[in-house]
C-alpha cells in the first residue's frame, strides 16, 4: 500500500475519477456512433443484425479492455483513512 499525503490522495483520487469517466465516455460513444452507422448497412452476424452484435459485444470488450488499462496504468492501491488511524493510537 502506498502511503500519501492528504493532497497527493486528493489528486490521485481526481486522476482515479476522469480516467474512469473517460473510459465510461469511449464505451458510451461506440456503442451509439456503430449502432447509429451501421444500422443502415443492414447485413446480420451470427443471426443478429450487425449493428447490434458490433455495438453491444463492442462495448462489452472495450469496457473490459479500459477496466484492465484503469487497474494497470491509474488506480493506485492507498489507504485514504490512513492518516485518521494513526492520530487516534
């Protein structure tokens, strides 16, 4: 665990929160800009309209891909009461 100053936590947890809302907001778009582009293509994959089959199994494998780039790259593993514990011993 890493030990933080009460700044540094406020940062890490604004940087914890934007990389996390940027991943929410590319899932978000590719899941409405493929369904609305492809709808009119009109062709099927596995029995199922295409639109339907890119835009959710889409989505479905770039929000596991960001949750793996968020674990990996952002989220830094701190105990946010950590300073509280030590002042009350």
């Amino acid at each position: 665990m890493k030990k933080l100053t009460k700044e540094e936590k406020h940062k890490q947890c604004l940087k914890e929160i934007k990389a996390t809302m940027l991943v929410v907001v590319v899932c978000f778009l590719w899941h409405v800009l493929t369904a609305f582009l492809l709808n009119s293509k009109g062709g099927t994959l596995f029995h199922m309209p295409l639109w339907f089959v890119v835009s959710v199994f889409g989505t479905i494998i770039l929000a596991i891909i960001g949750v793996f780039w968020l674990l990996k790259f952002v989220f830094v593993d701190f105990s946010y009461d950590e300073e509280e514990c030590e002042d009350e011993q």
